[in-house]
C-alpha cells in the first residue's frame, strides 16, 4: 500500500511540475508579448540593446528592400509555437531517412499552418531598428481583422504634394503594435490631412505640416502651380481636371509632361521659363501669357487671348489663329512681318507703348495704336506685310 501511495504522489508532483513549467511559459510570453515591453524598443535601438529588452531571438534573417538595401531580422514566437518549429525542423532533419508513407512531416506541417500564435518582428538597417511589430494573433489558417485603437505620426514636416515615408506608432484592440513607416502624400500646402495604409492594411490619417516647395495644385484639382523645378512632380492624377498651369520664373519643363491635357486652356509663365517642344502639346490653350520665344513652342489653334510680355515677334508667329481676338502687349519692341496673317476674329491690340513705333521705317500714328480695335485692323490689314519696330 505504501508503494503505491509513493507512485501516486511522484504522479502528482510529476504532474504539478508540468502545470507549473506550463504556467512559467505562459508567464515569460506574457510578459515578452506586451506593448509595454515592445514599447522599449526605439528607433535607432542596437541589436544588442534590443536583445537586453526581447533576450536572444528566435531566429535572425536578412533580406534586400528594392534589390538595393539590406534589411536584417529578429523575430520571436511564443512558446509553445516555438517548440512545435523546433519539432518540425529536428523532424525535418531526422525524415531524410524515412519513407514519405509515415506523413510524420506532413501532419507536423498541417499544425503549424493551423496554429495560432504570437509573433514579434524587429528590422535594422545599417545596424539600427527600423521597425517592430508585435502580432498577437497571427496564422492559424484565419486572418484575424486588426482593429487600430491609437496611431501617431512621430514626424510632421513634409513636401506638399510630395510622396513621404513617415514614421508611425499605432496600438491595436487584440493587443497588436507596430513602429514603422507609412507613405504619405498631404495633397495641399499648411495644416493637412494626411492619409497612409498600415502593416495591417487599415487606412489611417493624421495632421501634417505640408511645405509646397517644387509646386502646388488647387483643392479642386483645375490649377498647378510649378514654383521650383528641382522638386520632382506628377500631375497624372489631375489629367481630367487640370485647366490652368503657372510656371515661376526660372523653371522649366522637360518632355510631354501636360501633352494632351483634354481640358487645359491657360497658361502663364514667368521670365526665364524654359519649354520643351511637347509640353502642351494637343492642349486646348485659349488663354495663355508668355514671352515671344514661348510662343513659339506652343499649340496655337485654340488660341482666343494672349499677352506676351516680352522679346520679339517672329514672321508668321500667329499665321492662321482663327479664334485669336484679343491681344496684350508688354514689353514688346519687334514684330515681324505677317505676324497676325489670317487672323481673322482679332478684334481687339492692346500696346503698353504706343509711342515710337514704325512701319518699314515709316512712323505710326500712336493714336491708331492707342485704340484696341484700330490697332487690330492695322496689324492684320494695314501693317500685315510690314516689319514693325520701336526704337
């Protein structure tokens, strides 16, 4: 009888150190998968200073982000998923020597895409944390919807209308969390709202302070302002909507970057702007102010009012402009013969100066200049065939 009550408490206590070790794992993966403890972990933080908050990883991995940059791994599993990766590794190894009939390997596989477990993930880059992520429920063959109960941008200074990776805290209702980086555009200049997607696939949004360096666009989308050319810009998503374009002095377009914006009628440029050939190439520019030299590399068939501000007027610049009736001269000083031919709606020539102009070397009675409609007439009748110049 003595024996067997012995057995029966080695049984017990047998039994009771299994719960207790049992309780003792649940209890350090408690503790390890928190937000308060992943919460130590800052940006910047070592591998080593990471390690004395997490303790020795699970596994270490690396991978390259866009074929380019190295991004290292620390990743944690709890327990009792931990053992069961181990099971299958060492049953990896010893089936070698097995046949595939005793499934061994199959089943232990079938159990870890069926097992729900916790998971932590730290990134470096160049040696330094990037990002963490603390997943309470991941796997187990069910995606559990992430619900964001808190997020922050830690970083509010950005480019308007500019694309932004910004970092980002952000808590979860099952206890989830993630330090990372999101892409954010602030579509406007000032105190903006600003939306990016998380690691999870949820949309979140918060306030930034958006600075239009290179250029800026209307709420409505209808007008784009170029103010510095060094700051890259895509106006693709305005194709539909844009109808007035500003270039600041100095800047410059390359390439077919507005060609055939269907509803895009104005343009103004600065001093000092530079055109390429196809800029507006199949636009529908009615309004457009600009210097001599500009237009020269513009689509004119839509024209109905210019003003150009300055330089000289080259034979036949506005040959055959049908809808052209109203015209504004700045700082203008020679027009070339044939200038206006065939402008046959002009109804209207405004001269900032009229004084001092010829025609072929004959004066030009600055009273005809003065009025919009008689000046009209003389360029595309009386002075059509003429060099008119101001000295």
């Amino acid at each position: 009888m003595k024996k067997i009550i012995c057995m029966l408490a080695a049984c017990v206590v047998l039994c009771m150190a299994g719960v207790l070790a049992g309780c003792g794992e649940r209890g350090r993966d408690d503790a390890l998968f928190c937000q308060d403890t992943v919460k130590q972990i800052a940006l910047g933080d070592s591998p080593e200073e990471v390690g004395s908050v997490l303790g020795e990883p699970y596994s270490k991995g690396s991978y390259l982000q866009d074929g380019m940059f190295l991004i290292e791994t620390y990743e944690y599993y709890d327990s009792a998923y931990a053992a069961l990766l181990d099971e299958y590794l060492g049953d990896a190894d010893e089936a070698k020597g097995r046949s595939e009939s005793e499934g061994r390997g199959e089943d232990l596989h079938d159990r870890l895409e069926n097992t729900p477990y916790r998971f932590i993930c730290v990134e470096f880059s160049g040696g330094s944390v990037r990002s963490v992520l603390l997943d309470q429920n991941r796997g187990g063959g069910v995606t559990v919807p992430k619900e964001p109960v808190s997020w922050e941008l830690l970083e509010r200074e950005v480019d308007a209308y500019t694309e932004a990776s910004l970092i980002y805290t952000a808590s979860y209702a099952d206890g989830s969390y993630n330090l990372g980086r999101g892409s954010v555009t602030a579509e406007g200049a000032g105190e903006v709202r600003a939306f990016w997607t998380d690691v999870f696939g949820n949309r979140l949004e918060d306030m930034v302070t958006a600075t239009a360096r290179g250029y800026t666009i209307s709420a409505d989308g209808t007008e784009f302002t170029l103010l510095d050319a060094h700051y890259g810009f895509d106006v693709g998503a305005y194709r539909s909507t844009l109808k007035k374009v500003t270039l600041a002095d100095g800047t410059w377009l390359d390439g077919s970057v507005f060609e055939g914006f269907p509803v895009l009628e104005e343009l103004v440029c600065g001093e000092g702007v530079y055109l390429d050939l196809y800029c507006f190439e199949g636009c529908p520019l009615r309004r457009v102010t600009a210097t001599a030299y500009h237009f020269a590399e513009l689509p004119k068939a839509d024209l109905e009012e210019v003003t150009v501000t300055e330089g000289e007027l080259t034979g036949g610049l506005f040959l055959n402009c049908k809808s052209l009736k109203r015209v504004t001269f700045e700082e203008v000083s020679f027009i070339d013969l044939g200038a206006f031919r065939g402008c046959e709606a002009l109804e209207s020539v405004h001269f900032a100066e009229t004084e001092g102009w010829t025609a072929d070397g004959e004066p030009i009675d600055p009273a005809v200049l003065a009025d919009p409609a008689a000046a009209a007439k003389a360029l595309t009748e009386t002075y059509t065939d003429c060099v008119l110049e101001r000295k």
